[in-house]
C-alpha cells in the first residue's frame, strides 16, 4: 500500500495521456461497463460544507475507486480552500487498498478540465479563431491550458463577473502560451469566440442563443448540481449537436435539464460524449453547426485519472508512506 | 492530516473507556443525533468479493467519519485475509482530512465485541454461572475478551461447527483469563451457560428456544446482512426483552427480522440498545427473564471508536505521516 501527496501528485499530470484515459473513461461508461452506484452525501448546516463520497469501478479492470470530496464554503474566511479530498484504489482481486492519493481536490479539477479537452477535441470547428473563458477561478484556468493539447488556437479572451478578477487571470496567464484579453461584456467574448468553455457557479443563464456565432462550440462545465444554470436553454434547442457526459445525470442537474423541463429538447435528442468519442460522426459534421457539451462529471473521470495517476507515480515516485506488510 | 498503520491503532484499545464511548454512541443514535445515509455498496463476482462504505456523523460534534470495508472470500486461498480497509475522520468544521486509520478492518472487529460487551452489562443476569461462545472465528476470540471487563465470570464454553476449530481455539485461550471448554454438541453449551454470544455466519438458526436455560441472556452478531440467522425466531416470542442496535435495520436484515416476517413479534416490541442504556428499567428487570440483543452494527460505532483511537493515537503516538501544509 502506498501513500502519495499533493507535492508528488502535481508533477504527474501529462495532458495528452491524461485526456486519451478520459476518452477511454467516457467510451467505457457509455458502453455500459462502468459500475457507478448512487453519490453518498453529507451536508453540514452551520459550517455551510458538504461531502460527496464517489466510487465505482470499470468492470474487468484492476482496480475500484473510491473518492471523497469536501466543499466548505466558509473555509476562504479563515484561509483555507473551499474544496478538498482524496481518492482511494483498491484492488478488484483482493479488496486491498492499493493507493491512496491525498490530492486535495486537485485530481477532481484535472479531470474535469480534461473531460472540456476532450469536448473540444471532437466538437469544435476545426479552425478555431479564438477561445472564450467564461469565470475566472482555478478552473478557469486549467480549461486553457488543457486545451493546449487539442488546439493550436493560443489567442484567448476571458470574462467573469468582477472585472478585477478577469484583469487578474490575464495578468496570471502572462508567461502561458496565451494570449489573453479580459473582457467588461461577455457579448464581447461571443463576438469573437467559436469555442467557449464556461465555468461558472452561475444559477441563471449567462450565454444566450441568440449572440452564438455560426460554428461556435460551447462547454459548459459548471453546472454540477441542482439548481446551477450557465446556458440559456434555447442554446440546447438551436444546437446541431448536443452532447452530455452522462444522460441520467444532465437530465437530473446539468444545463441540459433546464431545456428538458422546459420542452425545448427531448432526451432522444442528446448524445453521450462516449458515443461520440466513438463514433465521431455523432458529433460535428459541418464547420457552421453549433455544437453545445453539458458535463456534470462522471465517477469514471475519477477512476481514470486516479489510475493513471498511480501508474505514473509507481515508475517515477516514492511514496510518502510504503506499508510493509501488504503488497 | 496524520496517517496511522494497524500497529500503532492495536495499541490503543482500552477496553473500558471503548465500551464507555460505544454506549455513548448508542445513546446518540437512539436518541437520533447521528446522521447516517445509506451505506455504499459495491459487489465483485468473479473475485467473491465486497465494499461496505460506512459515513455519517453525530451532530455538533468535532468530526464526521467515513469507513471503507472490504471482505474478499476468495483471499484465504492467497494466504490473505478476508477483511481489510480503513477510516478516515475528516473536520465537521472545515472538511479537511484529520486523519487516516489504516486499520485493516481492526476497528470494526473490536467495535462489534465492545457492542457485545455492552449488551451484556445491561442485559445478562447479575450472576453468571458461565459464557457460552457460537463460533470460533476471530471475533468468538474478542467477545470473550471485551466480556472481561462487565463481568467476573472467567469460565467459558465455546461451540463451533468444527470440532477441531472449537479445540483450537481453546488451545489458544491458555493463558487468557479465561478457563474455556470445547463442546462438540451445542446442547451442551446450552445446558451450562446463562450469556451466550453467537458469532457465526450462520444461514439458518443454531440456538433453540426450547433449550434456553431460565435467566440466559443471548446477544447475536452475525447476522450482518440479508439472508444470515444465527437465532430459532422463536427466542424473540419467549423473550421478555427483546433490545436491538437499530430498529429499522434489525427489522430489514437481522436476526429479529425472521421473527417479525413469521408474525412472532411486532416492531413495537423491540428496544433500541441506546434507550435501554440511557434507562436501564427497558432491559433486564428479573434475574430468571430471558433477554435477546441482536447486534447489526451502525456507523455511529464506527464513528466512535474512530474519534477514541484517533484522540488516543495524538497523545501517545508518532503518526507515520503527518502533512505540514495543513493543521
């Protein structure tokens, strides 16, 4: 049994090879060959804090995983982070634990910026002209730069609400391989922007059909629960193509549920970005179809990356603790 | 964040303060302080194997708790054990990970005899004239270790469906406290012993009413899921007292569950262990009475042994890793 912190967790992540096992990841889930029961949960009233535990496993592999992820959100007003965690691999054939991965969150962000390359990479138009970053926060931030790896595109643009914080994620990003401008109005972004990620804790709509240009890719990230919205529905009804990371799931919370509810859409009409990955043709056929993907996040993003992760760090890393008795 | 191995936690349990801190717990839940969602499950064929993810907290209180429990049956053929896994106690307060007991399903073991224990203190005559002990397994050897410490009665008598399993494990009870008989018919334990404590994985009924001496307590805890019946349900009708850790758990899957399918009893006959603690008039009020505790386990014994080792472990142990970024 081995133990891996943050520091060493950090060094890990090779984007390329972190994006093609969350391909394999989405394929195996919408195949049917993920085993994922229902998200265990607590909920702290007064420290305004929740728990999520995630587990399953990919049938006939090696390992299960079990991820436990905290959000706190008074956690800022005394210095700390909002999000932390850990995941756990266990082994199939003996139930033993294998690896733990005290990653803080971190993984869970990877991925999650992973899954928006891999949109990317099978949605957008082939010629991108320019990125829009809606949010300014981390992952904000790892959407960019994962997207390195699927497009050659390097000129950005970002907004978020406070403006201050928009100048600051330009000033960040200065020394990436972006070019970066900040934005006051997000009609300014969809001016100029054919693959938008947003990324937002938004409970109302921040993009609206009606400014998408022609050709123009949207990935919505943020919505990762009930009662969080970032797209106006219709955009889900003037899509040529719409892609969710999990039917189930976008229907129950993701973006896509306001345009269930609203009748805009039928289930029947949207498409796992397994299948897509696939069978690309269910994805973007022309350059001037509008494309939107809804991703609420999946168990399996986290049974792939924490995969990926241990089989990096067993090759180049010590870990900080090594248990003697246990293979 | 410290991390502890199965060593350093073997040296902490102190049978009486653990027995204390298990009543405490009991109370807790009867009273319904502790908030406990349905338990995690994930099932393994082909290896014959499980995972039991355990997690809640009692309210305003330091931490909560989530425990992952594995049992492979498989494993004995590789030299293995069974059981494994580990508890993690995370921070009510701000969601970080406090600690980490890798205890290989230690704790849970000891949790279940101190449960015992603490069904015999409230619930078995004033005089025992002798323990009997069903089964011959690893927790058989802990019941009888934890009753030391709520009663004076040092002769023991155990049963198991091996004969020779039964000779072993009075070999390896030289030199414990207790002086204990191995029986080859279970009428024979019967016959001498007033506490009884089942500990099998037993699928139909061992013990028989109509051979329950006048006065016997029996405490059972093997039936820990759907399917296992250690007890005839007939010892639930002719019992005065009838205590259970849970209701609705020991109504869905324990041994009480049998009885009250077949019509022998009615849920309002049953008693929560944690009521009778906090108002002993609910259990034993006669020495000739027949009384029965049918033990399940609940995540708030989990949750308290894990905060008793946990505080036991900072004052005299080294943890085998501490995080310097965090508290």
């Amino acid at each position: 049994m081995h133990i891996y912190n943050l520091d060493d967790i950090k060094k890990t992540i090779e984007p390329r090879a972190l994006i093609k096992s969350q391909e394999e990841g989405f394929v195996a889930y919408s195949e049917g060959r993920v085993v994922v029961p229902p998200v265990g949960y607590l909920h702290f009233e007064e420290a305004s804090g929740d728990c999520h535990i995630k587990y399953g496993y990919i049938k006939a592999d090696d390992y299960f995983v079990v991820k436990i992820a905290t959000g706190f959100y008074k956690n800022p007003e005394i210095g700390l982070p909002v999000g932390s965690g850990m995941m756990a691999l266990f082994s199939q054939k003996t139930g033993d634990v294998e690896a733990l991965l005290l990653d803080e969150g971190y993984l869970t962000d990877m991925r999650t910026a992973a899954a928006g390359a891999v949109a990317a990479k099978y949605l957008a138009p082939k010629h991108i002209d320019r990125i829009g970053i809606v949010g300014t926060g981390a992952q904000a931030r790892f959407q960019l730069e994962m997207l390195k790896s699927v497009t050659d595109c390097r000129d950005a643009c970002v907004w978020g609400r406070d403006e201050r914080k928009g100048e600051q994620y330009k000033s960040d990003m200065v020394g990436s391989a972006f070019s970066v401008q900040a934005v006051s109005r997000i009609e300014e972004l969809m001016d100029s922007c054919n693959l938008i990620v947003t990324t937002t804790a938004a409970r109302e709509p921040l993009l609206y059909a009606s400014q998408l240009l022609a050709g123009t890719h949207v990935t919505a990230v943020g919505a990762d629960a009930q009662g969080k919205q970032e797209l106006d529905p219709q955009i889900f009804k003037v899509a040529d193509v719409r892609v969710v990371d999990s039917i189930p799931q976008c229907v129950d919370h993701g973006d896509t549920s306001h345009a269930v509810k609203e009748g805009l859409i039928e289930k029947g009409q949207l498409v796992e970005l397994g299948a897509v990955i696939k069978n690309p043709e269910l994805g973007r056929t022309k350059e001037d179809q509008i494309t939107v993907a809804d991703l609420t996040g999946v168990a399996v993003q986290d049974i792939q990356i924490a995969k990926l992760t241990y089989e990096y760090l067993t090759h180049y890393k010590s870990p900080i603790y090594r248990d003697r008795n246990r293979a």
